[in-house]
C-alpha cells in the first residue's frame, strides 16, 4: 500500500463497490467488490462518498473484539464526507447536490462508509463548508466530534485552565490540542518523536515533552505548579500514578481509549485531591450532543484553526491493509501512523 497509491475493486456485476465483511476476524476477511446501491429510508440520505477514514474502532468491530449487531455484508468504516445524491421523503435539512459529511455509521447496527455510496440517517449528517475538502472533513469527524464531546460535554474545560493531552500527535489527540486552544485552554502534551512534538507546537500546544522522559511529572509541575485542571489520556494504557501527581486540586482526568487495560489506580492520592474521572465513547453520544459539537468543529475547519494530520490516502482496494496498519499503530504501537488513514473511493 502506497501513500496515496490508487487502486481497484474487483468487480462483481452489481451496482457500488465497497469494502465489506461477512464475519467478524482479521483484515483479511475484508472483501472489496460490488454490492446492490443502499436504498435510503425516510430519514436518510444517499451521499455518494467522496472520502472515509479508517478509526481504531472499525479494527475492533471487525476483528470482533467490540461485539455490535452487524448486518450482513457489513460495510466497514464510520467516517465520511461527500454529496448528497437523493434524500428520503421524511428528510428536511438536506437536499440533493449538498457536501456534507458525518460519522457515527457502522456502528450499533448501522452500515458503514467504505463504499462508493452510503445511506445515512440525516441526523448524522452536518454540512461541508466551503473551502473544506471531503479529504480533511472525513479525516476530522470521529477524532473532532470525540474531542468536542470531551472538552465541552464532560471536562468543561474552561478559559484559562491549563489541559495535559498524553500522546498529542494522534488523531484524537491533535484535535484536543487544537480544540482546547480554541476554547481558551492552555496546552501541555506529549509526543515521542522531535517531529511529532514539532507539529504538536504547530496545532498549538504551549510545552511539548516526550513521554518517555523519566521526570515527567516534575515537567509538567515545572510548566504548571499548581497542577493541570484537565489531563487527556489517549493511550490505552494509562499511568494513574504519573496524571494524579500532575492533577490539580479538583482536576479531571478523560478517558476514551483502552478497553483491556486494566491499569492499578492509587486511590488515596485521587479522592484526597477530590479529582475526577471521566469516560465516554463518541457514538453514545446522543444526536443533538454530536451536531453541536460539528457546528463549532465546521467553524474551526473552515478558519484553518483545526487540521487534522492525515497520514497516507488509499483506495477501497486496499481498505484491509489499512485496517492492519492501523490495527499495528494501535495495538501493538508500531509507530508508523503520523495521523489518519482516508479512504478515496
């Protein structure tokens, strides 16, 4: 697989091609071919997908790891932004010939969107702004939208506060850089290489430090005495011993990542500072939370105040090597990932 590199489906004979499963396992149970068109219903819209990207969370659903009802064949993929090509007769906001984009498909029984053409609730859908590329909004949907949700819906981040983001040069994690600056926050994260921690002070990050550096708590108490209000975690293995002895009086720790960690937790330090601890996953989230969250994410897109890094652009040819890289970066740590995965029917 090429940064960039084109490919083709195999073709079937049907009408859209699509990157699907019929049962749950590794990459290589991703088939590439033709399907019937989706018929969207009453509420939904056909979008013909201009791009998709490819998130952990499509990993664990195809691998099974994450157990969701799935209909067969399942389309892959949560992210997407395109045009709008016919809406259902029940749809109010959005018409034929309309960018849009959205996430929070394939996900709880729904299809996904590694396909040349998706039908989508149209409460999912928000519209592209001008000067936005289909490339960049499906790259910022799911990473924006969970970093919005964290910063305003659970840690409150206010003006002012100081956020520690452990592993800033993510998806995720270069969204919550640049959204907590956009909310007045300032930023202190982590990266493990001098370019990532480069780009990181490029989306805004105020004291940027490697991770691995053994004095890191006396690193972040050097740039913030007083401790931080918020810290970020966004590996999938946390260190409670090192956020605690950052965290503020009262400060929140975010958690969204490691569905198998089963990290020790020092209770005394925690509950004696009164700090909290804060979980949630993006596609719980309920409709009206989520298109809150893209209102302010189309705002900061269309004034440049938030990029998210993509790494390499593929095809749907080559969509199950992209699920094993991306399943290598988050696993296993691999390193190779600097941002995120687009797919480009």
């Amino acid at each position: 697989m090429e940064r960039g590199g084109r490919g083709r489906c195999v073709a079937g004979g049907a009408d859209v091609k699509a990157a699907f499963i019929r049962r749950t396992g590794g990459p290589e149970v991703i088939t590439c071919r033709d399907l019937p068109d989706p018929v969207p219903g009453p509420r939904q819209a056909l979008v013909r997908v201009r791009a998709a990207a490819v998130n952990p969370i499509d990993t664990y659903i195809r691998s099974g790891v994450v157990s969701m009802p799935l209909p067969v064949p399942y389309v892959v993929g949560c992210d997407l932004a395109g045009e709008v090509v016919a809406v259902g007769n029940e749809v109010d906001r959005l018409r034929p010939g309309m960018r849009v984009w959205g996430s929070n498909q394939g996900l709880l029984g729904r299809q996904g969107t590694c396909a040349e053409l998706a039908a989508v609730d149209e409460q999912w859908l928000y519209p592209t702004p001008d000067g936005v590329t289909d490339r960049d909004a499906a790259a910022a949907a799911l990473v924006s939208i969970t970093a919005h949700l964290g910063l305003v819906s659970h840690a409150a981040l206010q003006p002012g506060e100081t956020i520690f983001v452990s592993g800033g040069s993510g998806g995720v994690g270069s969204a919550v850089v640049q959204i907590a600056r956009a909310l007045g926050g300032r930023v202190i994260a982590t990266a493990g290489t001098i370019a990532k921690r480069e780009r990181v002070e490029s989306y805004g990050g105020d004291v940027v430090l490697d991770y691995r550096r053994p004095d890191l708590v006396a690193a972040v108490l050097a740039a913030a005495p007083a401790g931080v209000q918020v810290h970020w975690e966004t590996r999938p293995d946390p260190d409670f011993d090192t956020a605690i002895a950052t965290l503020a009086e009262g400060g929140r720790m975010v958690l969204m990542a490691g569905r198998q960690s089963r990290p020790p937790l020092p209770v005394g330090p925690f509950y004696v500072k009164g700090c909290r601890l804060l979980g949630f996953v993006m596609f719980k989230a309920p409709a009206q939370q989520q298109a809150a969250a893209a209102a302010d994410i189309n705002r900061w897109l269309a004034s440049g105040r938030l990029r998210v890094p993509v790494d390499r652009v593929v095809t749907l040819a080559h969509v199950a090597e992209a699920h094993a890289l991306q399943e290598a970066a988050t696993v296993r740590g691999s390193g190779e990932l600097a941002g995120k995965i687009v797919v480009e029917p």
